[in-house]
C-alpha cells in the first residue's frame, strides 16, 4: 500500500511509516537498519526495485531520495509505503527548490533508532561522500563508479582519493567471485607469483581495482591489458609450477586453468544489483582490505 | 575454514597473500573435491542432495572440477544419471537455473551401474575416482555419501575398504557421510558405529543432523552467547521450565515401511529434540570449533537424568482418523502397510531433568508427533513468576508466565512474552506478546541445510555433525524410556489435528504446568 504526501515533512512522514505499521496490524518489525538511496527521477525505479530486494536479506527502512530542481520555494513530496514486496517500510522522498541543499535535515529524523545506516548512490556521487550532507548521516556510503554518467575514467580514481572509513563502491563489489576463485587457486598452488596480467575492456574500473589489489598483495607489478569485454575477461597468475589463469569470454562461464590439472569450466557470472547490494549490505564495518587496495591504487596511478 | 584446508593439503604451510582475516567478502570454497552417492534414487538424493549440490555451484562455492559420481542398481549411463540430477535441480533447486552452472557441473557427472556385493562395480568406481582425478583434477579429495539404508552401511564401507577406496594417498581425504537413523538402541548404535569406525577414521565420519544445518538453530548460539541480556536469566533462578516441540501435520504418508517399529522417539527425540536440548542446556563453550562444542554438549547430554517414575512422566500416542486443518485424514491403522498390532508411537513426550547447578529443578519437557495442530518446531524458555507482585490478585489474574519462544521452523523468529497494562483507568495485567520473524533473511536468500552440510564435508569443517558420543549419549537417554513402553502395550490414541493424547496434558498437569499452545 502506497500513501501520497504532498508538501509534507519528516515528522508527517514518521507519522505516515507508525500508521502503516498499525494499518497492518503488526507494531513490531525486525529491520536492521536504514538504507538512504541518493538518485534522480530516471533512475529511481530501478533502484528502489534493487533495494526491495535487497530487503529480503536485510529488512530496512528504504528512504529514496530524489533531488530536484533547486529553484524557488522548497517542497518535500513522498510517497510512503510498507508490504508490496518490501521486507521494512518505504518512503520515496521528492525535493525540490531551496530544501534540495538541505536533504539531510528530511532524512535525519528519519532514521531507525540505534540501527547503522548506509547511504548508496547507483549513478552520479559526490566528490567526497564522506562529507556530503546525506554521506555524513552514514556509517556505510556506497559509490558506483561503472554506473556515474559524467567522468567514468576518472570516477574511480576519484573515489580512492577521498576514500574515508565506511566508503566503498560496487566495482570493488564486483569483484568478489574472482577475487574468490583467485585465492582458491593459490591456496592449491601455494609457490610464489612472479608475474600477473588482467584483460578487461578499456574502461573497466572492476579490472583496475583487481590490478591494485593484486598487486598490493602479491608486491609485484601487474600488468592491465585491454580486451573488448565485457567486463574482465581474464586473469593470468605466473607461479614458478606454470601459469594459473581464469579465461571469461562471455561474462558468464569462465574457463579456469592451473600447473598440472585439466582446464575446468567456472560459472562466473558477473552479478546483478540486488546481489551486490546485498553482499554489500552484509558487513557494515570498515572494509579494511578495499581501503588497502584504494591506497595502492591512488599510489600506482602517480607512479 | 578454506585455508585451513589448504594447510593440511601442502606440506610446507605458506601463508596465502591473496588471504587475509579481515577479508570478509571471501566466501569459503571447497578444495578440489568430488562426491560419490550412493541411493541415487531415494527420496533424500533427489529432493535435498542434489538440488544442495547445485545451489552450491550456482553459489560459487564449489571448486572447479568439482565431480559426482552416483552409484546404484541400474542400467545407466552417465547421460541417465545427469537427467536424473537435471529433473531433481529443476524441480528442487532454490536458486535460479543457469545453463552455464549447469555445464560446469555436468561435465563432471559420472555413473557407476551396480550392486553392493559387486567386486567388479566397485572395481570400476575405483578406476572411475581416478579418471576423475586426472580428467577434473579432483586430486584424490572425494566424500562417499551413503544415503541408502543402514542395513547396507556395512556392505558398501567393507567394499570401498578392500578395493582401497577408503584410505587416501598421502595429502588428500576420503570421507563418508551418513544420515540418521543412527541405530534403533545404544546397541545398534555401537554395532553401525563400529561398521564405520573399522574403515574410517572418526574425523572422516560426517552423520548428517540436518537440524544443526538449520540457520535458526545455529542463531540459538548466537542468541544465548553473543548477548548480554538472555544468559543472565538462562538458569534455575529464573526459569520454570522449557519445553521443545517438534510437531508434524502430516501422516506417515508412504513411510509404513521406515516407520512402523521405529515410531516418533527413535526418529526425532533421539537425534533432533535431544540436539535442541544440548544446544539451550549446554555451558559456553570456549570456542566454537568442534571440540569445544563437543564437549559442552556431551557433558550437558551426559547430565540428563530420567525421572523414577516413567508412567507419569512420558506420554505416547498413535493419530486416530479425523479432520486436520479442514480435511478428512486416515488414522495411523489406515495407513497402508502398517499392521493392525503395531505399537508404534506417532507421539511421544518425556520428561527430562538435568542433574547441573544451572538446571536444578527445571525439567525440560520434549514432545514431538505426526498430524497434530500445526507443522511447528519450537524452543520455549518458560520463566518463573516474579516473587512479588505490588500489583492486586485481581489485577494480575491474566499474567502468567513470561516466555522466550525460540521458533525455529516455520515462521523462523522469536516471540518474547511479558505483562503489560491493559489500557484504561484500571490497573489491570496481562500477557502480550512480542513477536519477531526474521523478515525472510533465514528463509528464503539463505543456504538450506543441506548446502551448509555438504559444503562443509568437503571443506573438512565438522562443528555442526554429532559425533558418535553424543549419539550414545542419546540413546542412553532414551533406551530405557522405550523399554518401558515396550512393556506397556499399546500406546492411547488421540484424534488427527489435535495437540496429542490426553495422556500427555495429565503429564504436565501433575506437574501443575501445561503445555504451550505452539
């Protein structure tokens, strides 16, 4: 069930998520926390139908946030709902003119007592999400530097720069089957890696980030090559036993080759957005492995 | 864990860089390994084991190469076997088909025709395991799963023994996997026992308790020990009793032949309800690795003591026809194939003490059965009273006990019951219950049982499968409470969607409590 306000505010709002509560007859909810989705009008759908379901892994009070036009007289409009799908309550939340500079005094009162909040942008970020006004009431703030619509060379290399405790972005999320695979495939060939390679296509900020963390881990330098996609096509490790390498054409079954066994087939498909918001949602603390890997990222590229 | 894993398979432990601690993304994935399974056809292999199989490859979780060979009595190539595994994915699976998924696996699908008794069959699954170790990379990793009746146990492990199936070569596993039941008595229990443990090692021995695969029943550790506010409460002090049901709408259904002579005890008080108990019973354990959990469970499990009189503190039961949940059932004599004499139990409750500080005087009370009210299994911490109530009798005539209702399926969640003021301007106290359901997290997005199980045989991780102690330790428990009803004739009867016999309520009342509506 959906509720329409217009030129409403938090404390009406608050009051719309208490008597959809009580409209369904259940005063309890286990949500785990409050999930702030900054996007445009375009995007919006998608990303609310994302966090649905995401929802069912990690019950949330969902609160979209859509930033109009900045001109004239502020309104907040929002559309206020529970069930339809939704594990938690909803609220997406429409402003325009002079209150789109202060979003944050909207959300604020908004969120769930006690319980963590993450902020996620599935297009265009801020520079700095840690000091954005809506970045700051987040513990965990969630970039996508494949999905910005301006500036994709240069969005995450950006993000690195102004990594700050809590940050972290789906291309890193993205990543995670092969970073998997990869270290499965050390565990089995434990010798030392003398060199390493990955394909990707031109503008693949997933391919740059595994070309960091591998070489932060591994202490060698890795070499980026282009391919045509989609997404990383290989990943190539030399150990002194031979050559361990992950060949992914399709985006989906990947070949996976080590020193003295068969080649063997590997699903590996490249997964969709409620997958990766939820893995993401999983753990709320510090990733300390992707801040590593932004460090030596942010060092390779000034080398 | 994986690393673990690979510590034991190379023989100069070299710390992986690709690994690290704080990495919590990376999920566990098997070594190089490959399944045999036995019972191809069973209900078990088609409905939870394959279908399991497949989640774990569509997860991820598997490693590449991973290979399955199915053994059984039939005239099949390994074409037959892998549209059998097809039919059960498509049908089973909980997470969505990917043909690509499908292809990885596939390829490593191999069918051995045979018979237990059969040298020549056992020969070729040898020869079969070794192509798998040269074709997959396999690497001599494989986990026998016997999902066939244990009658067969000792065929099926003598010959994977004498055609050196069963011993490994240096640097790899061989492990065997078994499902309940674990015997019908404490001598039965050592005589399978002993079947096993003469061919593999007990770390090699996995018996399956799906219940300890169960999120919820994991979660009731994390519950009583990663929070302040429950241990505290979660002794004698405060608590009156527990109880922990397990009930069943339905019927033996086609089950005659397992069930008749076995009878609800044997098939969920000995291994399910008893695990339960140890789990909310048992001391913190120091860690939450294998031995550790052992250990406290064994020692909770061992202080179980049997009241004296058995005829006023256990009940049992056998469903009438009648009418549950708005249709017309069979009694439990109606069933086809069980015979008109049968003694055996569809409901069973007893009465437990546990001789430790912690639970003096709190009896736990465990009843499970086929076609009662509702399908639930459930875990309730029973508090006492408060010593005082401020409060007049008459404004606390409603309040009863406060409760913590552990639910572990379905509906997965927690209910906590306590007093609180019905509005108006009178001073009046009754119950209200706070209800908490995991909103979906534990049902649907989460790994089944079984998936959990198999991946952790083949990851070698054993904290969630009872070990043969335990096992005893259950049947010592209950052994003497089936002696006694054998001597007692015919269990009563009691009508189809009910909560069970009348037997059962006098049980509690003479205790002056009565059991919770679950």
């Amino acid at each position: 069930m959906k509720i329409q306000l217009t030129e409403t505010n938090a404390s009406e709002i608050a009051a719309e998520f208490m008597r959809a509560r009580i409209r369904a007859g259940s005063p309890v909810m286990g949500m785990v926390m409050t999930l702030i989705i900054v996007v445009d009008e375009d995007g919006a759908d998608d990303a609310m139908e994302a966090a649905k379901e995401a929802s069912h892994e990690h019950p949330a009070r969902v609160l979209g946030v859509i930033l109009g036009d900045g001109r004239g007289a502020g309104v907040v409009n929002a559309q206020v709902g529970t069930g339809g799908g939704w594990a938690g309550e909803t609220a997406l939340i429409r402003l325009k003119g002079e209150v789109t500079k202060h979003p944050e005094s909207v959300v604020l009162p908004l969120l769930l007592p006690d319980s963590p909040v993450a902020a996620w942008w599935p297009k265009d970020h801020p520079d700095d999400p840690a000091e954005d006004a809506l970045g700051r009431l987040a513990g965990r703030r969630i970039t996508d530097a494949a999905f910005v619509t301006r500036g994709k060379l240069k969005a995450l290399h950006g993000q690195c720069l102004a990594y700050s405790p809590g940050n972290t972005d789906l291309a890193w999320t993205r990543l995670t089957p092969w970073r998997a695979l990869l270290a499965a495939a050390l565990d089995q060939h434990p010798g030392r890696v003398t060199a390493a390679s990955v394909s990707a296509e031109r503008i693949s900020p997933s391919a740059d980030l595994l070309v960091a963390w591998l070489a932060d881990r591994l202490k060698i330098d890795v070499a980026r090559r282009t391919s045509d996609g989609p997404g990383i096509t290989s990943a190539v490790l030399e150990t002194k036993d031979g050559e361990i390498r992950i060949d992914r054409p399709d985006g989906r079954l990947a070949t996976f080759s080590s020193p003295g066994k068969p080649d063997r087939p590997v699903a590996l498909k490249r997964k969709d957005l409620p997958e990766l918001l939820a893995e993401e949602l999983r753990h709320l603390d510090e990733d300390d492995v992707y801040a590593a890997t932004a460090r030596a990222l942010v060092k390779q590229a000034a080398s | 864990m994986a690393d673990r894993d690979a510590r034991t398979q190379t023989k100069a432990p070299r710390a992986n860089p690709l690994r690290d601690p704080q990495d919590k993304r990376l999920p566990r994935i098997a070594g190089p390994c490959g399944l045999v399974l036995f019972g191809v056809t069973g209900d078990l292999s088609r409905k939870k084991i394959m279908p399991a199989i497949y989640d774990l490859a569509n997860r991820g979780l598997l490693p590449p190469g991973f290979s399955m060979v199915g053994f059984a009595r039939r005239e099949w190539h390994d074409q037959d076997f892998a549209q059998i595994v097809h039919d059960s994915v498509k049908q089973y699976a909980r997470t969505e088909f990917r043909e690509e998924v499908w292809r990885q696996l596939a390829a490593g699908f191999r069918f051995v025709p045979g018979d237990f008794s059969d040298d020549v069959a056992f020969e070729h699954l040898r020869r079969t395991i070794e192509e798998l170790d040269e074709e997959r990379g396999t690497a001599g990793n494989h986990a026998f799963y016997l999902s066939i009746p244990p009658k067969f146990f000792g065929d099926v492990v003598r010959q994977l023994h004498e055609h050196k199936l069963a011993s490994p070569d240096d640097g790899s596993w061989r492990r065997v996997v078994v499902e309940k039941p674990f015997g019908h008595d404490l001598t039965s229990a050592r005589e399978l026992n002993d079947v096993l443990d003469g061919v593999f090692p007990p770390e090699s021995v996995f018996r399956i308790d799906h219940y300890l695969g169960k999120e919820t029943v994991q979660n009731i550790l994390a519950i009583r020990f990663a929070n302040a506010m429950f241990e505290p409460l979660w002794n004698s002090n405060y608590v009156d009793h527990v109880q922990i049901t397990m009930a069943e709408d339905i019927g033996i259904g086609g089950r005659a032949g397992y069930y008749d002579g076995i009878g609800a005890a044997r098939d969920v008080i000995q291994n399910h309800l008893l695990q339960l108990l140890a789990l909310v019973a048992m001391e913190e354990p120091i860690s939450f690795d294998a031995a550790s959990l052992v250990t406290e469970k064994l020692k909770v499990l061992s202080s179980v003591r049997l009241p004296a009189r058995l005829d006023l503190t256990t009940a049992r039961g056998q469903y009438d026809a009648g009418w549950s949940g708005g249709v017309k059932v069979p009694g439990f004599f109606d069933e086809e194939g069980i015979p008109a004499d049968s003694h055996t139990e569809t409901y069973a409750a007893v009465k437990l003490h546990i001789d430790t500080r912690r639970w003096a005087n709190v009896p736990f009370y465990l009843r499970t059965g086929k076609r009662l009210g509702r399908r639930v299994t459930e875990v309730a911490v029973v508090f006492k009273q408060a010593p005082h109530q401020p409060f007049s009798a008459t404004a606390t005539e409603d309040l009863t006990h406060n409760a913590l209702v552990i639910r572990v399926q379905p509906d997965e969640g927690m209910t906590l019951r306590f007093g609180s003021k019905v509005p108006g301007t009178a001073m009046e106290i009754r119950d209200v219950s706070m209800d908490f359901a995991y909103g979906g997290a534990f049902t649907e997005s989460s790994p089944e049982a079984y998936e959990r199980l198999i991946l952790d045989v083949l990851l070698g991780d054993p904290p969630l499968f009872p070990r043969h102690a335990e096992v005893e330790a259950s049947w010592k428990i209950l052994d003497p409470v089936l002696e006694h009803w054998a001597r007692r004739g015919k269990p009563d009867a009691y009508p189809s969607g009910t909560w069970g016999p009348a037997s059962a309520d006098k049980m509690l009342v003479r205790d002056g409590r009565s059991w919770r509506r679950p």
